[in-house]
C-alpha cells in the first residue's frame, strides 16, 4: 500500500502585515485545507518560506500544523537546510512531533557528487522516519535520476519520490527501476502523473483551490479522462504558476482571490508587477466560473 496517497498541499506560511508568523491564521489554514478533503499536509517546504524562517519560527511552524492536523490527516515536514546535520536535525524534530514523514531534498548548498547524495540521504535515513525523496534540478544543483534513486531506494526508511522534473517520462523510468512511490511535484502535471502511476501529489495551488484539487486528482487516478480533462483545462492556466520561481506571491494572491487571505510573503519576495496580479486573477476567474465537472449543459 502506498504510504502517502492522494493530494497533500504544500501549504504556505502565513504572515501578520508586519511580517511575522500568523500561526493562528496558519492553524485555521490547515483546518479548512481537511475539511475541503486534502489528503495531508507539508508545511516548511519551499512554498511555506522555510528560508525566511528563524530556528524558532520553523518548529512552531511545524508544531502548529501537526497540532491543527490532530492526526485526521498525515503531515510531512519539510526538511531542507544547508547542512546535512541541521537536515537530520529537523528530521529528528518532525519525528519527535509526531510528523508522519519527512519531504527531503539533496545537499542544496552547491553541486555535491553522487557519493554526498548518498551520504547525506543515509544521515538523514538513520533518524528513523518514512522519506520522501525531493527532486528539483530546477532550483537546486542535483537531478535524482531514475538511476540515483535505484541506489537511494535501498535505504530502510526511504518510501517514494517527489518528481518536479517536469519531465512525465521520469515517472515511468522511476516505477520501472525502482519500488519507491511517485508523487507529482509540479501542478502542471497533475492530471497525466496519476494517470502514469503516481499515487500522490504534492501540490501548490490547491492551497487556494483544494476540493477541486482533489477532485482533479481522484479523476485522474480512476481513468475518468474526458472528466479530468475538461477540469484540468480549467485550473492549468493557474498550475503553471507553481513551476515559476514566484510561485509564493502567486499562490498567496490567488487564496486572496478565492476568500482566504494569508498575507504577504517575507523578503526578499516582493509583491509582483501589478500587470502579474492581473493575469493571475484572469486565470483564477477562468478555473472559477465554470461548470461543475461532469454536470450536463442545459438545452
């Protein structure tokens, strides 16, 4: 059975107007994210601005969410830091809260080779708690290859992989040289990596739009392609949002849009041109007004 299925968001960090955590707000955030239907939740990932936080900020962060979570759905905390000891240390954090498993991405520092890959997977492989590989060779300076997970898939505790290549075909090379599960990292493929073989999604824009997140994704997993379809050609205009590298400002504006707001991002985000702000809504008020997936247009 895989160990994390479904939709789980990768949920923002929401600030006060004077940039300091909104735990309260954050708290409230994940409530409605559960009662929306998400399958889990991922906080201090790099949508939740885990850069911009202190030591401090970070674990009450990553306590608030696991507390709000209240064990309906699981949480997996994202881990990144420079070094491979404060990693493991936040993987000891996340497994001492009560976390469900960790999100974890390679030495992000600068180009390791494969043997550090290795080294710093096996750190953190040694704290005891189910992981999930994270590869983003956009952002950061290591592609996981099919190849590198083979070797990386032999550790106890590592259970599947995070894939935002981008690149579909790696969801096929990854089940056929591996066992570990595939989760779609990036929202512009949220309808072809379930019906490839990814059993999860770790997503972005459902922070804003989560039921028809979830929705999208159990009709892509089901095989119900003309459904998925019709509703994935709606939200995609906003999913390409999330493989931009302002992806924070655009998911917290489009939360603005659908009633939730969560305040600005922490520097050095800045708000966007106003020119952005504008695109942005002409493609929330395409995914928006609609008609329900699947409903019968009148005569």
């Amino acid at each position: 059975m895989p160990r994390f299925e479904g939709v789980y968001v990768a949920i923002v960090t929401p600030f006060t107007a004077a940039f300091e955590v909104d735990y309260k707000r954050l708290a409230e955030l994940c409530d409605w994210l559960i009662s929306q239907g998400v399958h889990g939740l991922v906080p201090t990932g790099s949508l939740g601005e885990y850069a911009t936080l202190t030591n401090e900020e970070r674990a009450k962060v990553v306590n608030t969410v696991i507390e709000a979570a209240a064990g309906r759905v699981p949480v997996v905390v994202g881990s990144a830091a420079p070094s491979t000891r404060q990693a493991a240390e936040w993987v000891r954090h996340a497994k001492d809260s009560g976390a469900a498993g960790v999100m974890a991405l390679p030495p992000i520092q600068y180009r390791p080779l494969e043997h550090e890959v290795i080294a710093h997977y096996e750190a953190l492989n040694e704290v005891g708690l189910p992981m999930i590989a994270y590869n983003n060779p956009h952002d950061y300076k290591v592609d996981l290859t099919p190849q590198l997970l083979a070797r990386l898939s032999r550790l106890e505790h590592l259970v599947a992989v995070k894939e935002f290549s981008g690149d579909i075909r790696r969801v096929h090379d990854i089940l056929e040289y591996t066992e570990l599960d595939v989760l779609i990292g990036v929202d512009d493929l949220a309808m072809e990596g379930p019906l490839m073989g990814a059993v999860g999604w770790i997503s972005g824009v459902p922070n804003a739009l989560p039921k028809e997140g979830v929705e999208l994704f159990n009709l892509a997993r089901q095989g119900k392609v003309q459904e998925a379809t019709t509703l994935y050609r709606r939200l995609l205009p906003l999913f390409h949002y999330d493989a931009s590298p302002q992806l924070v400002q655009s998911i917290k504006y489009m939360m603005e849009l659908a009633g939730f707001p969560v305040g600005p991002t922490r520097p050095p985000r800045l708000p966007l041109p106003e020119s952005e702000y504008e695109a942005i809504q002409r493609a929330f008020e395409h995914a928006v007004n609609h008609q329900p997936a699947g409903e019968a247009k009148s005569s």
